[in-house]
C-alpha cells in the first residue's frame, strides 16, 4: 500500500511530505511492516501563514475564529503538498498520515477545572484532507496515547525501533527539529527496552534568536553561529533549569522553549556581539543533547555506537561541528539519517505514513516506554473520503 505521510512540526517552517510502500509483516518478524521510502518534497509556508501559525501557538489570547479557519485553512495547504508530490513523482497514495500543526501540546497533566489533564491540540481538519486527496485519512494521533496515560509524545521511535533497531551496535537516532529529541536504542533491544525523549531546543531557539536579532527566519548553514562566540557560563546556567534535570520520559515544544525563553535567553547572555547569542543558541542544542545522553543513557549498562541524524538541524554545519565534538568523548559517532535510506527532512513526515499504516490495520503504534502510557494504543482518527 502507498501512503503519504504528512508532516509539520514546531518549527512552523512548512509542510514535509514522503510517499511511502508499506507492506503488512514482512518475512523478518512477525508483525512488523516493511518500509520503503518512494518520494518527499518539501513545501514551505507563506510567509503569512508561518506568521499566523507562530502567533497562535504563542498566544493566550487567540480568536476561536480564527483557529478554526486556520484548522480548515492547513488542511488545504496539507492537501496541496500531497497533490503536488503526487503529480511529480507520478504515484497515487492509498491513505494518507497527517500529523498536523501542534498549537498547543502539555504532556504533563496539571490542574484545570478541578482536574489533573494532560492535553494536545493539532489541527489541520482531516475530513477536508481526505476530501481533497479523495482517500481516507488518518490524523490527530497523539490524543489516544495521552488517553491511555502517556505523553502524546514522542510517536517517531515506532519507526526508529523498526528501522534502526541493530542486533550487535546499539544506536541513539536524533531528530533536530524545532525541539529536539531522540531514541536510545540499546544493542538487540525489545521494545520496552526503548528510551526516547524530548532533549530540549533542537533549532527553535536559534530560529527565534537568529530572528529577533538579525531579521531573518534560520541561521542558513550556521554561518552567523560559526562565527561567534559561545558563552559557556550561559549555557552551564539554563542546563540548570528544571526542564532538563527531570528524568524522561518528557516532552517539550514552544510553551518550554518559545518566545519567552528566548527572552530571557538573550537577557542572560547580556551586552555581547549579537554573533555569540547565535553561537551560544547553537551550543545550547548541542550540549543539551550531549547533557541528556550522559545524564540518562550512557549511565545505563548498555553500550552505544552510532548517533543518527534527522531533521532540519542535520543542515547546520556549526550546529553538526559542535555535537561532533560533544559526542567524540563518549565513543558516539554521528551518521545522517540519508545513509540508512531516510533522507534527514523526510524521516518524520515517513513515520506518519507508518503510524497510519498501523492505525489503518488497527494496530497499535505507540511505544509505552517512550511516552509513559500504560498500554499500547492504536493512534489517531480515520476521515473517510
Ligand atoms: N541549511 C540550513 N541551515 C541551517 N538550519 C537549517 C537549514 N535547513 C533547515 N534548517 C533548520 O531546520 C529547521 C526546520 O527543521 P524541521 O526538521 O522541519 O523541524 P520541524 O519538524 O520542527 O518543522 C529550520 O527552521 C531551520 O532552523
Ligand atoms: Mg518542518
């Protein structure tokens, strides 16, 4: 069966999609599909559309109106990136895996109303997708992992643990996002062997600084950030900060790491060349990535060997230099994700495509120990064309 998965995630860059064969268990264990990656594209949004995406995630105060046009809004823009890779690369998807936009996400429950909840919110209205691409649709997986006690997130380990599982060399597979996050996946591990979890900023934060001081929306190849200068006790002081003490599993997004912590991110790094606030946002990801693996993982008994990259971060040199040199020490080599078949910008808008795959055969998709739930859960809901 082809399917088109659908991403976009916190960086509200744009619009991922990958065209993907999914056979139902293959020969090599029983119940586990096999993947083959057949096209991707990349569409970014509008300018206009990237601004009113980014003033909703950041707002307390956001009309209903208007989120429920801009619900009915990304589910055409959604449906667009899947026509249009349809027609390029000439194959028909069966079904369609659309994440959706995240404008709020709490996988934490607290206190509302007299109640304890964790809650999620994606929105791109899958019945006007299904419409559109004239297939059934499954979107909005990550509110049955949270019903079943988990976090909603992380969901891409499913297809790290399928893809990236080895018999002999244990491997962390990063993904560099908007937040970044990773799965440790210890030498032939089962799956509840699996440890996956928020690190942290992946480029939110570098975006956000990259913008508010030199108007523009990345660092392109880290060149602002190559030559500036880090300032360590800056990033020794956030790595203090709760966040990245709590044990996993944890999940982040912008109500961690957004336009408030970036405020405060560059108060903190005081009257310096606005250079070196990039270079420390950069030095940040990676050490907090580098923090993480020696505060949780390498401790355990297992032994790791490869570091896997995905996402847009994979793309910042600077960024790629400075997580080399964190990981050198603790015997991790860093691979990009194009060597194992998923190339660094399609690997998670491919993961959708498998989730619904499973969601589709109404099988599950969610790993517990990596979002905390207490059983396995078959994810999202199906929009019938
Ligand atoms: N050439 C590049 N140089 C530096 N950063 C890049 C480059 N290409 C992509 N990025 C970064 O990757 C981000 C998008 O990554 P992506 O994996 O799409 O994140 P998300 O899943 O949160 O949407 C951009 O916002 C930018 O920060
Ligand atoms: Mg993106």
């Amino acid at each position: 069966m082809i399917v088109a998965g659908v991403m976009s995630g916190t960086s509200a860059d744009g619009i991922n999609v990958a065209l993907v064969r999914l056979t139902a268990s293959s020969r090599s264990r029983a119940g586990t599909p096999g993947l083959h990656l057949l096209a991707h594209a990349e569409y970014p949004y509008p300018k206009h559309v990237r601004r009113a995406v980014l003033a909703a995630m950041n707002s307390t105060k956001a009309s209903v109106a208007d989120l429920a046009r801009l619900n009915f809004l990304l589910a055409e823009l959604y449906a667009d990136a899947v026509l249009a890779t349809q027609r390029r690369f000439h194959f028909k998807a069966e079904l369609v895996g659309c994440h959706g936009q995240t404008l709020y996400h709490q996988g934490e429950p607290a206190r509302f109303l007299g109640r304890k909840l964790a809650v999620t919110w994606q929105t791109g209205e899958g019945a006007v997708v299904a419409a559109r691409v004239r297939v059934p649709v499954v979107s909005d997986f990550r509110p049955a992992d949270m019903a079943a006690g988990g976090k909603g997130a992380p969901l891409v380990p499913f297809l790290d643990f399928l893809l990236y599982r080895d018999r002999r060399a244990g491997r962390i597979v990063q993904n560099i996002g908007g937040i970044a996050n990773f799965t440790a996946i210890p030498a032939n591990a089962s799956p509840q062997r699996v440890l996956a979890f928020d690190t942290g900023p992946g480029n939110m934060v570098i975006d956000a600084v990259t913008h508010r001081l030199f108007d523009k929306a990345y660092d392109r190849d880290g060149r602002i950030a190559g030559s500036g200068a880090v300032l360590d006790n800056v990033i020794s002081d956030v790595l203090r900060g709760p966040f990245f003490r709590r044990k996993p599993p944890k999940t982040a997004g912008r109500e961690q790491f957004g336009r408030e912590f970036t405020q405060e991110f560059i108060r903190r790094c005081g009257r310096v060349n606005k250079r070196d606030i990039v270079a420390t946002a950069t030095a940040l990801t990676a050490r907090s990535i580098a923090d993480a693996i020696r505060r949780f993982v390498v401790r355990r008994t297992a032994t790791y060997r490869d570091f896997i990259v995905s996402g847009g971060g994979a793309s910042n040199p600077t960024l790629m230099a400075m997580l080399a040199n964190e990981l050198r020490p603790l015997g991790l080599q860093i691979r990009s994700s194009d060597e194992f078949g998923l190339p660094a910008e399609a690997k998670e808008a491919a993961a959708f495509a498998l989730l619904a795959f499973q969601t589709w055969n109404r099988k599950p998709s969610s790993l517990p120990s990596a979002t905390g739930a207490k059983r396995p859960a078959i994810l999202g809901k199906i929009s019938y064309a």
